[in-house]
C-alpha cells in the first residue's frame, strides 16, 4: 500500500566536525589522523551545509521523492 506522505532523503555520511569536535579531535590533536581506505572516494561535508539543503528540501519545490 502507498503512502500520500511526501518525502525527500538526505544521506550524508563523513561529517567535517569530526575533526574539530568528534571521534578525530584527539588524533589532530597528536598529529596523526588515519581512517579506514575502501579507496572509493567519499566526500566530507560540513553539518551547517547538511542543514542548508535540509531546509531547502523541506521548503522549496522540487525534492519530493528524491535521494
């Protein structure tokens, strides 16, 4: 059965913050920061702009239905 509620998906997943506030401050601290290499490329993006597209999806024309 289908479902007349809109949605709109968002799936970020390598947080910038992790460096300055997360599981990575202690290594940046030390010096040395190493994480697990699937040799894909994987972006790091910035919470605030998450939020940005956030609002923009719950806002704006266009989103329903997208990934």
């Amino acid at each position: 059965m289908g479902s007349s509620l809109e949605w709109t998906i968002l799936r970020p997943s390598w947080f910038m913050q992790n460096f300055s506030e997360g599981g990575f401050l202690d290594d940046v601290l030390a010096g040395e920061v190493s994480a697990p290499d699937s040799g894909a490329g994987e972006p790091w993006v910035d919470l605030e702009d998450v939020a940005d597209i956030a609002v923009a999806a719950l806002l704006d024309d266009g989103h329903t239905g997208e990934v």
